[in-house]
C-alpha cells in the first residue's frame, strides 16, 4: 500500500509526500489504532459507521522511519486525537471515494503549542510540520511528466499502487503566508496550501472550513479529480525534532456532498 512519503521514502527521500491508499485498503498486519470517538467518526455526517467497533481512520506506519503517535483524549470539551511526534512520521487516514461534482468543503480544527523552529516545507532535508490534513485525488496519469511517471512506476513496484494523481496538504508553516503554495522539491503532484503561518494562534483551537475545489484549483491549476482518502499527519522525521498538536474531528460538508 502506498504510504505518505511512503514506500518511495525508501529510495527517495519524498520529504512530506503523502501518499494514501485509493480505497479501503488496510494497514499493515499488527498496526492498528483504538476504536473511540474520533476514530469512528464517519468524514459524512449522517452516515452510520459500518461498524460500531472498526475504526474508519487508520494508522499508517513509513517504511524505515519511526512511527509517531496518536492516542484519542478529551481536550476543551472536543473530542480530540493528540499526535506527538519525536524524530518520526507516521498517518492516521479515512479511505472515500466522493467523485468531483460531489465535491464539497473539508471542516477540520488543530491545537499547537509550538512550531519546529529548524523546519522549512519546500527544503527536503527540512520538511516537517506539526500539522497537516492531506487530501489525495485521482486523475489522468497519462499526464504526468515524465519524472512523475517515473516515480509512479517505482511507487507501483515498490508497494503495488501508483503515485496518486494529486496530493494536496493544508498546512501551518512558519514563514510563509497564508494562501502560500508549497511544491514539494520531489513532485509537483504533491503541494502544501498554507492556511496558517508563524506562532501568533498557538495554543488554541483554530477552525477552519475549506472549498476543497476551489483549493485544488488554486494550488494544481486544474480541476480535481475523485477525492481518494483523508489523513492526519504529525511529523519531525527530518529535522529530528519534537512536535505535538491535537486535532478535532474531519468532516465533510453534507450539503455540498449532496449536491449533484
């Protein structure tokens, strides 16, 4: 299965690649997360989980990088899911499969209490943050460079799935302004929307609800494709730093997904 800077990390350091299954795939044998309320929370809401036991968010581990670590907590009165992150790299994701006319705006909160002070997004050897909600899309392959096509063929013979078509990533950087474009220095089929910037709102809850379209376009220059999976990620794998966050519940729009 494909992971964030995933099984590519092995042979190219993708600093912040994130790279999620397209659909329902699991995680690997014996990694797992707890089933609580933010992990059976359902992207739509409305939607009955399939389960009252399964969890539909899942912990995805990197290929030769430690695992950071995500536990469920109560935190201001929100259900919560604290990541903390010590020279690691790992995910949480939500596999959906919501096709572009019914694609609508992506709710999602986050509470830091310090940025990584070496860390810099669009430098590989540096890219780390204490936050990120990756989106990953479909799309026509055959338009890839072919850099990217090369990468997505060494991704499919490495892990047996393709590079997405496109990663987009809403982030907290700590120079760049927000509305800022970060192309990842590996990919230009992954990039980092900037929608938070220096240390002025830490250690607070700041929520945020997102024109998932609109954002695609502002950062690819095309319209998307189907969104494929939905994740959290807390890094500092790079710059062997510490970081912590706690992120509240993703959802989607119901009015918009039920637009046809």
């Amino acid at each position: 299965m494909l992971l964030k800077y995933f099984s590519l990390c092995l042979l190219l350091p993708l600093a912040a690649c994130s790279v999620l299954p397209d659909s329902g795939k699991q995680a690997d044998a014996g990694v797992g997360v707890d089933a609580n309320a933010w992990t059976l929370t359902p992207l739509q809401p409305g939607v009955a989980p399939a389960s009252t036991s399964a969890p539909l968010w899942q912990h995805y581990p990197l290929p030769g990088k430690q695992a950071s670590e995500f536990a469920y907590t109560r935190l201001d009165g929100r259900h919560a899911m604290a990541a903390h992150a010590n020279a690691s790299a790992s995910l949480l994701r939500q596999a959906v499969h919501i096709p572009p006319p019914a694609l609508g705006s992506v709710k999602f909160s986050w509470k830091v209490p310090a940025l990584i002070a070496q860390a810099d997004m669009a430098q590989r050897e540096l890219d780390d943050s204490p936050v990120r909600i990756v989106l990953t899309f479909d799309g026509d392959r055959s338009r890839f460079s072919a850099r990217n096509a090369m990468l997505s063929e060494l991704s499919h013979t490495i892990a047996g799935e393709p590079l997405p078509y496109a990663t987009l990533m809403y982030v907290w950087c700590n120079t760049r302004a927000p509305g800022a474009v970060i192309v990842n220095p590996r990919t230009d089929r992954i990039r980092k929307l900037v929608v938070e910037s220096g240390g002025k709102n830490l250690n607070q809850w700041l929520d945020y609800e997102r024109d998932i379209r609109a954002d695609f376009e502002a950062a690819f220059g095309e319209p998307p494709g189907a969104l494929l999976g939905i994740g959290i990620m807390t890094d500092s794998d790079n710059t062997r730093a510490t970081a912590v966050a706690w992120y509240g519940l993703v959802r989607l729009s119901p009015a918009l997904l039920a637009k046809k």
